[in-house]
C-alpha cells in the first residue's frame, strides 16, 4: 500500500526557510525592455515639469498654501497619533534595518550576493541624486514658510525639503523588494504593496504639514526613476559579485593551506603543486624536513649532502705513527731483568 505524505502549511513554511543546495538558476532579473524604457522616459519628464511648476510659482504653488492653511493635523487629530508611526515607514534607518535582514536571508538561501548588492546600489542612488536636488533647490518647508503666496526656494542652507525624503526612500526600499522578486507573479503582488505604501508615507507627511503636496509628488518620481533605472546596473552588480565570490575563494584557500602545514613551519615554504603530479612516482626523491628548536628548518637531502662532502675514515691519509713526547737520555743503563743474589749470615 502506497503512502503519501501530506505537508501543512507550516511544514511548507519550514521547508522554504531551509537553504537550497546550489544557486537557482531560473531567477527573474528584470531587463530594459522597451516598455520600461517608456516608462522611464515618461517619468523623468513628470519629475521636470514638477520642478519648472514650483520655480515659476504655478498653480501647484497655490494648492501647496491652500493644503498649509488646510491644516489637516487639526482638521483629523485622531489620526495624529497613529500616521507618526506610519510615517515611520518611510525614514532611511528602520526601513533599511528591515529590508535589509529580509534580503540577507534571500542572499544566504539562494547563494547569491545580488539582492544585498543591489540594496546597496538603489540608496547610494537615491542619496546622491535626492540629496544633490535638496541642496540645489534649497526649498523651505510649510512650518519655516517666510512669505505666503511663495515658493520658498533657493534658501541655500536653511531648505532641504524639496523633494520628500521619506516619500522617496519609501518608494525605492519597498520597491526593491517587488524588484526581486523571483517570478512575475509576486513581482506584480509586491508592486501594488509598495505603491500603496509609499502613497500613503507621502501623504502623512502633508497631513502632518512637514512637507508641501510638490515636495511628495517629486519624491515619488524620483524614487520611481531609481528602481525603473536599476537594470542598466544589473551587469555591474553581476561584476562585483563575481569579484567578491573570487575573493573569497581566494582566502579560503589560503587559510585551507596554512591549516595543512605542521607546526613551526613557515606559510612561505614551497606546497605540493599540480605539476608534480606529473612527474612519475620512481623519479620522485622523497623530502623529509624536521624542524630543530634552534636550527631551524633541515632536510634530509641536506643532511644528504653534508654527509657526502666528509669523507670516511678509509679515505683519509694516514694517521702518523705514535711517539713518545719525552727525551731520550743515553746515560741511562739499561735496567736488568735477572733477579740479584741473595746473601745470608
């Protein structure tokens, strides 16, 4: 009788925590295809015609003081306490801590190092291009408005508020994961939950009047142009993680052969290399080495060769003859060896 085994679903859960035995091969990285080229094309020209809107002091201007004088903080306070906290969905450190540790999962199961990479390479993005407009525009928020009516630009060191950080950063680090996602599918799912996010972080921060309505839309798009330009970075990102694989081998091996060595020999002396494995196995001279703990390193071909060099006792020349070292003396007789006469009474 054939029995199948029948997986809950926290079995499934346990078994998609569990790290797979090699790199899949079947990952969906995202392409510049002609649509998303369009895309790109479309936005960056909204990100423009924000900007000439807010310089010229447009009607986008007057719907900014409007909303201000809106206040909608005191039109809704019951709201107030639970949109701080929503807010914080959009700040660069909890949400970075948050992706992160979601993506360095993904790395340690799948054995790649692309999503952490291209972390990394969104937020330098956003920093340096949301960073460089803030303090070129240098835009004063609705609490440090100094003239109504205006746009409050060009304040060079006092305004960095044009466009909304947290709309931006919301919008490229929960966005990042609809961008790594594996399939169609969940890439689809993941979109509509970064948007709904990122619409809602952008307009928290008008309802708690930190921000003009310009300000967010300008975040959005500028959060948007970063994640549609990703895959021109994508080969890059394939470069780096190919270098640091490479790298790490590298140290690994090293570490592997200074482990093989025995104690007291240094890491620099010569290892067995490939080529000697095609040297045949009679034509090899065995090397022993002992290590003396004050001589050093010695072979036992050197001992070889310092035994070689000193000839044998049979081939040395001949040891001289043995003579007495004290003087002869000619008066000295003879002692003789008969025994004398014996005399009695």
């Amino acid at each position: 009788m054939r029995t199948e085994q029948n997986l809950t679903r926290l079995d499934r859960l346990f078994a998609r925590l569990d790290r797979e035995p090699e790199r899949p091969q079947n990952l969906d990285v995202p392409r510049m295809s002609p649509h998303r080229i369009v895309l790109l094309g479309s936005t960056l020209v909204f990100y423009g015609l924000i900007v000439v809107a807010v310089i010229n002091t447009t009607w986008l201007v007057r719907l900014d003081w409007q909303l201000m004088f809106f206040r909608p903080y005191e039109q809704w306070s019951g709201l107030h306490a639970w949109i701080d906290y929503y807010v914080v969905l959009g700040q660069r450190g909890p949400t970075a801590v948050m992706v992160l540790a979601w993506l360095g999962w993904r790395s340690w199961r799948q054995h790649t190092l692309r999503p952490l990479l291209m972390l990394g390479t969104s937020l330098l993005l956003l920093n340096i291009t949301v960073g460089a407009a803030k303090i070129g525009m240098g835009r004063l928020g609705p609490h440090y408005a100094t003239a109504i009516g205006s746009n409050e630009m060009w304040h060079f060191g006092n305004g960095d508020i044009f466009p909304s950080g947290h709309t931006a950063n919301a919008v490229v680090t929960w966005g990042i994961l609809a961008y790594l996602a594996s399939s169609q599918r969940t890439r689809r799912y993941l979109s509509a939950i970064s948007a709904i996010v990122a619409l809602g972080v952008g307009l928290s921060t008008v309802y708690l009047g930190t921000h003009w309505l310009s300000d967010v839309m300008l975040g959005w798009a500028a959060g948007l142009l970063i994640l549609l330009a990703l895959p021109w970075f994508e080969p890059l990102v394939a470069r780096a993680e190919a270098w640091i694989f490479a790298l790490r081998d590298r140290l690994r091996e090293r570490r592997a052969a200074a482990r093989a060595l025995p104690a007291g020999v240094p890491a620099m002396f010569p290892q067995r290399t490939p080529a000697d494995d095609e040297v045949p196995a009679a034509a090899r001279e065995p090397i022993t080495a002992t290590v003396h703990p004050t001589r050093g390193l010695r072979t036992h071909a050197a001992r070889q060769d310092r035994a070689a060099a000193t000839p044998v006792r049979s081939e040395r020349s001949p040891a001289a003859p043995v003579v007495s070292r004290r003087p002869q003396h000619p008066e000295r007789v003879a002692r003789s060896t008969s025994a004398s006469p014996v005399t009695g009474s």
